[in-house]
C-alpha cells in the first residue's frame, strides 16, 4: 500500500511539472500553470509523508510477530 502511495505521489508531481512547464494553452477562469503547482506540491507533501512512514514502519520491525509457546508434559 505505501509503495502505491509513493507510485500515486510521483504520478502527480510528474503530472504537475508538465502542467506548469509544458502546457501553454489558456482557459478562461482556470490557471493551468498554478494547478500545475499546486498538484507538484500535494505530490511532494504525499511522498514525504509515505517516506516517513516507511521509515517508522522500518524502526518498529516491520510486521513480524513472534509466539511463544510453553507446554507442561506432567
């Protein structure tokens, strides 16, 4: 799920770089150029916020799970 997260905030900074960068054309009441930006820096924030939880998923030992067992043979 994180690796997706990562993938999805990559896919939007990429997508925001050529709104503001590549497109030229102009709408009336829409500015692509500043929803280009707006899109790289929800991607940016995304991918910072999937980084540190990997990173804190990584210091916690990640999912493992141990059990022990006692068996009294009397």
């Amino acid at each position: 799920m994180r690796a997706g997260s990562i993938g999805a905030s990559i896919v939007l900074i990429a997508v925001g770089a050529v709104m503001t960068y590549a497109v030229t054309a102009e709408v009336e009441g829409f500015d692509v150029n500043t929803a280009g930006v707006i899109l790289m820096v929800v991607g940016s924030i995304g991918l910072v916020i999937s980084l540190l939880l990997i990173l804190v998923g990584a210091d916690r030992g990640g999912d493992t799970h141990t059990e022990t067992r006692v068996v009294d043979r009397d």
